[in-house]
C-alpha cells in the first residue's frame, strides 16, 4: 500500500532535519518572505527567480506567502512581467507558476517613511495565519538606505509572535569605520542571529565543497600545509567589462567588489583548522582565528589594474573602463587586482596567499589552486612539474589534481597529467541547485554556516582598509592591461616572486559534450 504523498511542510521539515540535524517544532507555521527593493535587479533576477525554484520544487513550508515593496508603482503582474525572462518556467509548469504568482503580493512605499512600514505590516498581518508567522525581510537596496529601513522593520514589522529575520546584501559599507558603524546600527535592531549578511559565492557547490574535501579526507590532511604547500591561489576572473555599469562599479572598485569578500571567504574555508562541528558558529570561530592571523595588506604585495580598449576588438563590449560615459573622467579606480596575503600561524607560516581577481579577462573563471612543493631528491633531471590541486568553483565544477607519471609507451619518462573528477560527468542526473537557492533554503530553516559574521566582517575590512585608503588617497594609478588579456604582466611577475611557478605542460579541458 502506497504513502500518502508529502506536503511541502514535510519535506521542509525532513530537509532540515538532514541538514541540520534539529525538528523545528514551527516547520508548519506561516512564513512571510518580504522582498524590499522589488523592483530593481537583484530582485527580478535572482531573488523571485530562486523563490519560485525553490516554491517548484517543494522546498519551502506550506504557507509561504512572498510580499514585495518598493517606491514604484507597480502590481504583482509587474513583478512577473520583469521576472519571467529569467525564471527558466518549463511548458507543464505554468499551473505551478500561476500558484507561485497567486502567494505574491505587493505594496509602493517609501524606505525612510513609517507610515509606509506601517502599512506594510498591516498588510503582513492580514495574510493567511500573517499575525503568527515567522517574517524573513530581504534587503535587495543600496546600503544608503539600509539604515531607514532596517530602523522601520525593527520598530513597526517584526513578527508578534514568530520569529524575525532579516538578509543583508553586500557592501556591508565601505571600509572598517563604516562596517563598524552598520554593524552598531542592526546590533541595536536585532540579535546576531536574526542577521543573514549574504555573500552569495559562500553558497556555491564547490565553495561548500571544501569543508568536505579538506576534513573529510585522509590523504589531505599530513600535507595541507607549509611543509608542503608552495603557495596557494584563489582567483576570479570575467571576461567582460562594466557593460554600461561603470558609474556604480567606480564607487567600489575591484578589491570592495571582489577581494575583501568573496576571495577572502575562500581563504578562510582553505586555511582554517578544524571546527569541532559543523554548527555554524564552530566553523565561523575557525573562520575568524584565520583571519586574525592575516596581517594588513602592504602596497609593496599588490599590483592594481585597469582596462583600455582592444584595437583589434570587435564592437563598444571591447573599450576601455574610462570610455564608458558612466565612469568618471581620469579614474584610479583599479578594475583588476593582485594580492598577497600571509596567514602568521603554525600551520601556514610562509605560505603566500595569492588573490587574483580582474574585469574584461581573457576568460570566466573562478578556482582556488594549492600549488604543492617539489619533490625532494628529484632523480628525474627536473622533468616532473609541481603537483596542483585545483577546485574550479565556476563554471564547469570540477576538483583536478595535477601529477606526474610515467609517460605511456616504451618511454621511461614523466608525464604531467591529472585526476579529474568533473561534476558534468560524473554526476550528469544531478541538478546542482543556485547558490541563492541554497543560502535563502538555509535563512528559512535557521543556518547561518553559509552567512558572514559580525566578528568575521570586522577582521576582513581590518586586512583590507589601510589598503583601499591608501590607494585612494594618493591617486594610486593602476596599470594599463588590454581588453581580454590575462591582466598585467606586473602581476605575474609578483606571483613569481613570492615563489608560485608558472611552466607546467597540463591545463585543464572542458569534457566534450558527447561525453556528458
């Protein structure tokens, strides 16, 4: 005799329990999921779009209900008309899609007006079991507002009787005196816990792989260190520009962009000692112990860049950043940068920490590269190259190791080749979920393992703030590099010196189509 299917509280609740190892005793309670800045980007393209992956696929309670807001004029019929483009709706789902559609509701207000916010929560209270439910407030704005609206919610919309949680985009501000003072600010509104300040590569499949490569394996752990890691790479790379952006990205620069936060989480995931458990805040104290290791970043480790046009470019995508009208004339702002971190510890004292990270590159990639030290005694006249493992977080996951054998045939010689486990081929049923997908999943079910701390975001603007003041106040100029080449030369040089070599023969390949 066949079971009663599953209602989506169920599974909910069974998800929770295997990922966290608790029985909510609310995983039936109404949840309100409040989108705050519904009209603008973030929102349309990829907050909706995962809200209706994840209402699809029955991962969210029962009574979900999603409420929009924002100053524009606009209806729930707007909100679908913008988002759709970007929901990859199958052809036998429109009925699910009009049911996700009939949750959504949406109200026009002003951030900084509390009657707006009261509105809003009369609204909130007036949903199916709304004066009960637990409300998850996501903040899709500019920070200039986070203040006011994070003030409005902690005065007029928190859940009477539910819990109250509230998602925070980054920038979390612009260096230590301004995170400092936005950290003071919520402190005062909620509790550490009540706060998700969401840094998206954190949730990425091979991001949280490393955890489960590093401490679920034995062969890692004897050589994840000084004694036998050369160097260790962590790279970001776009092959396009600012695309018309420019007027925002000149604000914020590459190192605020990209460095300060999504290269430095994976440092801390490479580098930090064991947790006891996998509890959010065991893993998130190794975390911070790294990062208190790593000294501010001297000017004399760093090489900034910025990019001009290509001559030989085909079309506008191929000009430089300051021909995009929208940047301002004769910026400094660096498009591309290359860093050198030291983690003073036992375990990686020594050890060069290398960020990498740029615009209009010759391709889109994102890795982390743990370079290996030779071998000693080598009794093959210099012909075996450094061992490599390579974790590519985007695209195409996959984990490779690149080692020396002997070379197939009569040859008695080295060969430099490579292990590769290659997510396309080896799990080809397997749907690898978005990363906002899993990181909104984890605010409804209370993990905060994939979120940045207080603490945590403390010790990331102290390594990086003298820095950026440095560059700023002087008008430091970064170097020319041409539209879709590796970047500066300069910053290969820097990598070299710090003891990373260049010269092995194997890099990785793309699995052919027919083989996936």
């Amino acid at each position: 005799m066949s079971s009663a299917p599953l209602t989506r509280s169920e599974v909910f609740g069974q998800l929770r329990r295997e990922l966290y190892g608790d029985a909510p005793s609310n995983e039936g309670s109404a949840h309100l999921f409040i989108i705050l800045g519904a009209s603008g980007d973030l929102a349309k393209k990829k907050i909706y779009p995962t809200l209706w992956w994840l209402f699809r696929d029955g991962l969210l309670p029962e009574n979900t209900h999603f409420v929009g807001f924002a100053r524009s004029k606009f209806g729930v019929d707007d909100i679908k008309k913008a988002c759709l483009p970007y929901m990859k709706v199958a052809e036998d789902e429109g009925e699910s899609l009009s049911a996700f559609f009939r949750r959504n509701s949406y109200l026009s207000g002003r951030y900084d007006d509390a009657g707006s916010f009261s509105r809003l929560n009369a609204h909130l209270s007036s949903l199916p079991g709304g004066g009960d439910a637990n409300r998850l407030f996501y903040l899709a704005l500019p920070p200039t507002v986070y203040h006011h609206v994070s003030a409005n919610i902690g005065t007029l919309c928190m859940s009477p009787k539910g819990w109250t949680r509230v998602i925070v985009e980054k920038p979390f501000g612009r260096d230590l005196q301004s995170s400092q003072e936005l950290s003071v600010h919520l402190a005062s509104l909620f509790k550490e816990e009540q706060i998700y300040r969401i840094d998206h590569y954190l949730g990425k499949e091979m991001v949280q792989n490393l955890m489960v490569l590093r401490f679920g394996n034995r062969i890692f752990g004897p050589i994840w260190n000084r004694n036998s890691v050369a160097a260790v790479v962590l790279t970001f790379k776009e092959p396009f520009g600012t695309q018309g952006r420019g007027g925002y990205f000149d604000d914020f620069g590459i190192i605020r962009d990209v460095m300060q936060n999504h290269l430095l989480q994976m440092l801390s995931l490479v580098a930090m000692e064991k947790p006891a458990s996998t509890s959010s805040d065991d893993v998130r104290d190794e975390k911070v112990k790294v990062l208190k290791c790593v000294a501010p970043v001297a000017m004399s480790d760093v090489v900034l860049g910025q990019y001009v046009g290509d001559p030989e470019g085909q079309g506008p995508a191929q000009l430089g950043y300051l021909d995009d009208p929208t940047v301002p004339q004769g910026s400094c702002t660096p498009t591309f940068a290359t860093a050198v971190l030291y983690v003073r510890n036992e375990r990686w004292d020594g050890v060069p920490f290398i960020l990498r990270c740029g615009k209009a590159l010759n391709e889109r990639k994102a890795e982390v590269r743990l370079q290996f030290t030779d071998v000693p005694g080598d009794i093959f006249a210099e012909r075996c190259m450094r061992n490599e493992l390579v974790v590519r977080v985007q695209p195409d996951e996959a984990i490779y190791l690149k080692m020396t054998t002997k070379k197939p045939g009569v040859y008695f010689s080295p060969e430099e080749t490579e292990l590769d486990l290659t997510y396309k081929s080896r799990y080809k049923d397997v749907k690898l979920p978005d990363a906002y997908e899993r990181l909104i999943l984890d605010v409804f079910c209370g993990s905060q393992m994939h979120f940045v701390r207080s603490d945590e975001l403390r010790e990331a603007w102290r390594i990086f703030t003298p820095l950026l003041h440095h560059i700023e106040s002087q008008k430091i100029p970064p170097v020319p590099y041409t539209y879709g080449s590796r970047g500066p030369a300069e910053a290969d040089s820097l990598v070299q010196s710090v003891g990373f070599r260049y010269g092995g023969t194997y890099k990785w390949v793309k699995p052919h189509s027919a083989c996936l």
